[in-house]
C-alpha cells in the first residue's frame, strides 16, 4: 500500500512540476454542490491543487438548487437546449441561492479545507459586464421545432474584467464567482456558468478549465459510462453534437469549450465532480477520470 502510494506521488511529479504557477478555472455545478460530504472532499481536492502552486479560481453554477426551489414555491421553470429561461421570480431565486446559499456553502467547505478564498458575483469589481439576451428563433433540440424564445433576464457577456481575480489569485486567494452579472445600468442578470468560466478562463490565459459536472464526461452513450472518451479535439466535439450524440445538458458546454480553446486556452476537461479524487486524478494521473478536449 505504501509503495502503490509512493508511486502515484511520482506519477503526479512531473504534472506538479509542469502546473506550478499557472491559472486553472474550476466550474462546479450545482449537483456537485448540493452534497456536503461530496462538497467537503472537492474543496480538499482544490486546496491540494493551491497549494502545490496552483492558482485556482472558481466559478458555480446552481441550476439544481435553483429548480428545486422554485418547485417547492409553484414556479413553473423551462429550459431550452439546455439554457434556463430566467423571469423576475426566477431571477429573484437565482441572486438568492447563486450568490447566497452556494457561495457560502463551497466558502465554508474551502475554508474548512484550509484555503484562503474570497464570494464574489460577477457584479463585484464589475468583473462580469452583460446585456439582455435579445428574443431569437431557436431551434429546440428535444423537440426538433423552431421556436421564437424570450429568455427573460439572461444576459450574454459583453465584457469581463478580470483585474479583482488577478489580484485575489496573485495573493494566494482563491476567489469563488458566481453565475450573476450586470449591465451598466446595473440590471442583474442569470448567466450561464459554463459560459462565464469559458470567459474567464480565456481572459486570465488560463491553462486549463475543469467543468464539474455529475457524468463522467463526454459518452458515446450516456446511458453507459464505460463508453467515456477520454480525449477529443474541437473539431471531434463539435462533430458529436451534429450527429446528436450529446445531450441537451453538454451543448452549453462543448459550445463554450469550443470557443475557449480557439482563443488559446490549452485545454478543457469534463469529469464528474461527484466522484472522490476525480479532479486530482484527472490532473495529476496519466489515466485521467473523465473527457479532455484540446484543439488539436
């Protein structure tokens, strides 16, 4: 046992080595988040990730807490190809449990973990600068139908400043954002977090985005998980989503993937946050735990 240990330290020496210094963005979703037990052992995982000399920040989505909420209220919620249509008592829920229940609750487990760490939304330092989705035609991809989609307040990203994340990251913070930004009139808006850390990411250069999810990555059929890819390129991730292979859930999140690392991001991992070990695994072993996606 102590031998197999010893040999996974070795594994990790070179990686440890090759990271020391550089920016990664962790995104966590909401079904990561809503376990203690799981969200105590991941915040273990990215304190390790700091303090052998990564600079990690984190964004977090809510999406789950979120529906759950507004079910135990009456409000009725509908997401289209995987993007939440956000009207005012949806929104109202969303700054309550975004930057409230969630933010506190990954702060504390980090700060249980011993990391220093700071709540942010994307309204503080104006880091994330948005304006209101225009009503579009969308075609839906459950339902095969082109419909006309008024997303309420969702914003799409004008503009992110990340000066406030580089000086939290110089200073060995690790800083927590949430998925809220605003306009300049100071109308708040529900934004996808995948997109945020997407944006994030290719604003701080960073090396790698990490997406915490609950499935294992990427599978050829998501019904068996022995059918993970363990690595694509752009152009294979974006072949998976016209030929349907993917479901509505990933599409938000190959397309920002997509994007990110045509702007010089190095790569993008998706792994499933609910597993013990899995981020470690995934960064520090040769094996990895779940889908990485690079350009080429």
């Amino acid at each position: 046992m102590i031998n197999e240990r010893l040999d996974l330290l070795r594994e990790a020496l070179p990686y440890i080595q090759r990271f020391k210094n550089k920016v990664f963005v962790v995104k966590l979703s909401g079904k990561v988040t809503e376990d203690p037990e799981q969200l105590a052992a991941l915040a273990e995982e990215i304190t390790l990730c700091e303090q052998v000399g990564i600079h990690v920040a984190v964004v977090h989505g809510g999406g789950k807490q979120l529906t759950t909420i507004a079910e135990r209220l009456g409000i009725t919620q509908r997401i289209v190809n995987g993007r939440r249509i956000t009207d005012d008592e949806t929104l109202e829920i969303a700054k309550m449990v975004f930057a409230g229940q969630i933010n506190m609750d990954i702060l504390s487990a980090l700060r249980r973990s011993g990391a220093q760490t700071v709540g942010l939304s994307g309204i503080d330092g104006n880091t994330i600068h948005a304006r209101r989705r225009e009503i579009q035609k969308v075609l839906n991809q459950e339902t095969g139908l082109l419909e006309t989609i008024d997303f309420g307040h969702v914003g799409d990203i004008v503009e992110i400043n990340v000066r406030l994340l580089e000086l939290l990251l110089a200073n060995d913070y690790i800083p927590v954002v949430s998925s809220l930004g605003a306009d300049e009139q100071g109308n708040i808006y529900n934004i996808n977090a995948d997109t945020i850390a997407s944006e994030i990411a290719a604003k701080l250069q960073a090396e790698k985005l990490i997406l915490m999810t609950d499935v294992d990555g990427i599978l050829r059929d998501k019904e068996d998980p022995t059918t993970r890819i363990s690595r694509l390129n752009v152009a294979q991730a974006e072949a998976l989503v016209k030929e349907k292979v993917v479901s509505a859930g990933m599409l938000p999140k190959i397309a920002a993937i997509a994007h990110l690392i045509k702007r010089g991001v190095k790569s993008a991992h998706i792994i499933n946050g609910s597993k013990r070990n899995a981020l470690l695994r995934e960064v520090f072993t040769d094996e990895g735990a779940g889908t990485m996606i690079t350009e080429a």
